[in-house]
C-alpha cells in the first residue's frame, strides 16, 4: 500500500507541505481548509478527500509524543486521491475523506523542538532513550481529546466537536500510537468484520497484538486487542481519571449513530504483549509495579525539588506544568488503581480462573509503571539542559544516570524491538480502511 520512506516521521510543516501538493494534483478532488485554531494561534487544518454524502473522519496528532498519525494521514490520502477503489468505502462518491492533519499542532512544536535540539543525534535503530530525552505529551488538561472530560474547553477540541457536528461521521479514527507494546483498538461501539483484518495486517508486518491494556482494564474484549467502551453514563468498567469520558471527541460521533476507533500501532514491540499464558504470583508482581512507579516518581520530583527555585514557571512552561502534574498526584493515582487487580489475582486458583492474570496484562502494566517516571524525567532533562543556573548541570548528571538506566532496563525487560515506521503506517492505514468499510456496511 505505502511508498517506501525514510525510517522518520515527518514533522507537522512537512505533513502540510505535502496535503497542498496533493490539493494542487488533485484540485477537483482534494480540498484543504482551515477548521480552527491553536491556543496559540496555530492553524488547524483538514484535507477533504471525495464528495460522497457520508462521512470517515481521521484525527491525527491527538498527542505530540505519538507522530505516526501525520504519516498514515499523507499515505491514506494519496491513496484516496489516487481513487483506488479496494471497497465502498474507498469510493469518492459515495464516501468523504475528512482528514485533521494535526490536532494538536502546538504540541507537537514542543515536541518536535526536543528533537530538533537534541545533542544526540538517533542511532541507526531508534531507542527508548531518544525518544524521552526528546518528546513532549501534555498534561490531561491540556490534551484536545481528553480535555472535555475534566472541563476543560481548548479550541482544539471546540474545533473537533465542531467538525464532528457539522460532518456527523459514521467512523472517526484517532491516530495513536504507543512506545512500547503491541497494537491494539479502542472502539465506542464494537465492529465485529474489523476483527480479522486488523489481526491479518499486524501478522503479516509481525506486530504483536496487545492482550490487556491499562487504557482498557475493564472494558468488552470481544476479540484479540480489541476493546470496547462501556456506554458513556458508566462508570463501571473504566480506568482511574476516566469517569467523565462521555464528554471526549471521542464519544461525540455517538449521538448522530457514528462510531469511534482509536488506532494504537507500537513503536517498539514487545512479544510479551501477547503471551496469554497464567502469571505466576500475579498480585506480587503488582505491588513490585506499584513500588517501581512510585520510587521513580519519588526521584524524579526529588531532582525537581532542588531545581524549583531556577526553573521557568509553570504557567510559562509546558514542559514544567508537565512534571509539576505528574508529581501532584500521578504517580499515586496509577499505582492505587491497581489495587483491585492485585486483590482479585490474588483470589484466582486455577489457571482457568477469570480473575487470574496472564503474562501479556502485567506486561501492560509494567510498560506503565516504568513509562511515568521516564517520561517525567525526560521532560525534566530538557529543562536542566536549557537552564544556565550553576546547579543545573550536576542535577542534570545526576537525572541522566538514573534516566539512562531506566531506559536499558525497560528495552530489556520488555524485549522491545523497533518497528520499521513504514510498518507502523501500513498497519495503521489499513485497519483504518477495513474499519470504516465495516462501519459503512452498517448504513447500507
């Protein structure tokens, strides 16, 4: 499907650069327009493929730290322009491509700042260790797909709603990515034909498939990797800080019959994702996480602590409001949500007992609890590194050696092997076309 690249995700000015070349082939059949702005003013822009009178709408760069999305974004549109028909729902006539280039484009700035300012450049196979020391993920308030569900109205997600209400999509994709994992899909309404397609293409590139998420603890697992969301006004089955998401972007196609998928595709693969087989002393394994979260966040806001005094303000600092965040609260809050898991693996007997837990969710959960503390630490490195404070550089020494450690061990307890981007793409562009062939049958 895809045209080969370079083992790179293209930035946001070069996802742009290319939907306007696309528009100038394909006048009569691409639109790109603007359907919002940034905090700060940036634009948000959609390319429109197709003038059929139903709907997909694609959302890539919902979070900056996850770029596969503006890379699937270009290859499903010059697919779409190219009017390659492989089913209904590839039919310009009857089906219009929506596609959000970027959701979050100041987000994605920040991020794509960190790799630009980066002293070390990337080796030849990508490592955990790049990527922290370079990535930004806004705090939840800040996130235009999540910020509804705490209150919070940024124009990103007014943009978003929008879009939704004025287009009422029969599928919505949002482009996610994972760093360590397998892949997995996250559905407001289950699509039982996305199934096998979505289990086919991850086998055919060798993408685990991801059996138990923390995005996903308590959700209908009709099939492999596949999780469906409890109706909006439950709170049964959801994770800790998630109980309002009835209020997300991802929820809104739901009042005009639409569905959602979101599209998770690893950067680094990890087979542990997909072994069902019983853990041994599964709620002993769960207190050893919980410590390993709460221990690295403890060092990580020590480092903070003794830095605070020299450090930009929060309210003037992404990156600070960030570390800030995760410190009042985060940690403890992953941590404490397992609690019910530990408790209900503990009382599992046989190994066919349901409340038993197998290699693949405490694999999920381990990618979690060493992803908090990194991930802070990494944000917390750039700071040092830009701070022309006297006591920055030893912090910075003393933040590396344990950042750096942490990210060999994460590699090798999680056996994570780089996936080519080139096949993050593929996987991700065609379960987003099996998905909405799936969905549109539901119209006909």
């Amino acid at each position: 499907m895809t045209a080969r690249m370079t083992d790179r995700y293209p930035t946001v000015t070069q996802v742009t650069a290319s939907a306007r070349r696309l528009v100038s082939r394909h006048p009569g059949t691409c639109r790109l327009r603007r359907i919002g702005r940034s905090r700060a003013g940036r634009p948000i822009l959609m390319l429109s493929v197709g003038h059929g009178p139903h709907h997909v709408l694609v959302v890539a760069g919902p979070h900056p730290d996850e770029p596969v999305g503006g890379a699937t974004a270009l290859v499903l549109a010059e697919q779409l322009a190219r009017g390659a028909r492989l089913s209904a729902a590839t039919d310009p006539t009857l089906v219009t491509w929506d596609i959000v280039l970027c959701l979050d484009p100041d987000g994605a700035a920040v991020s794509e700042a960190g790799t630009a300012e980066a002293t070390a450049t990337p080796t030849r196979t990508p490592t955990l260790r790049h990527y922290y020391r370079t990535t930004y993920r806004p705090m939840a308030a800040e996130q235009p797909e999540w910020a509804p569900i705490i209150s919070r109205q940024l124009p990103e997600s007014r943009a978003l709603f929008e879009v939704i209400d004025d287009l009422r999509p029969f599928l919505q994709c949002s482009l996610h990515s994972t760093d360590v994992g397998g892949s997995w899909l996250q559905l407001t309404r289950d699509l039982p034909e996305l199934a096998a397609p979505f289990r086919t293409s991850a086998a055919e590139l060798g993408i685990p498939l991801q059996h138990g998420t923390y995005d996903a603890l308590y959700w209908e697992n009709p099939s492999p990797a596949v999780y469906v969301l409890p109706p909006p006004d439950s709170t049964a089955r959801l994770a800790a800080g998630s109980e309002n998401i009835g209020a997300s972007t991802w929820c809104a196609p739901l009042r005009y019959g639409g569905v959602t998928a979101i599209v998770e595709v690893p950067m680094w693969a990890s087979d542990l994702a997909e072994d069902l087989t019983p853990y041994p002393d599964a709620d002993d394994a769960l207190r050893d996480l919980a410590d390993l979260v709460l221990d690295g966040g403890r060092q990580v806001t020590a480092v903070l602590e003794k830095a605070r005094s020299f450090l930009p303000p929060p309210q003037h600092d992404p990156l600070r409001r960030v570390v800030e965040w995760m410190g009042d609260g985060l940690y403890d809050m992953v941590a404490n949500s397992w609690a019910p898991l530990a408790r209900q693996a503990a009382a599992a007997s046989a190994d066919d007992d349901p409340r038993r837990l197998t290699t693949a969710q405490i694999a999920a959960l381990n990618i979690v609890a060493r992803r908090q503390p990194i991930r802070a630490a990494g944000l917390l490195l750039r700071l040092l590194r830009a701070s022309d404070d006297r006591a920055a550089p030893v912090l910075y020494r003393e933040l590396d050696e344990l950042f750096t450690a942490w990210c060999t061990d994460t590699e090798e307890a999680l056996r994570a092997r780089w996936v080519p981007v080139d096949d993050q793409v593929e996987h991700q562009a065609r379960t987003v076309l099996a998905g909405a062939e799936s969905a549109l049958k539901s119209l006909r």
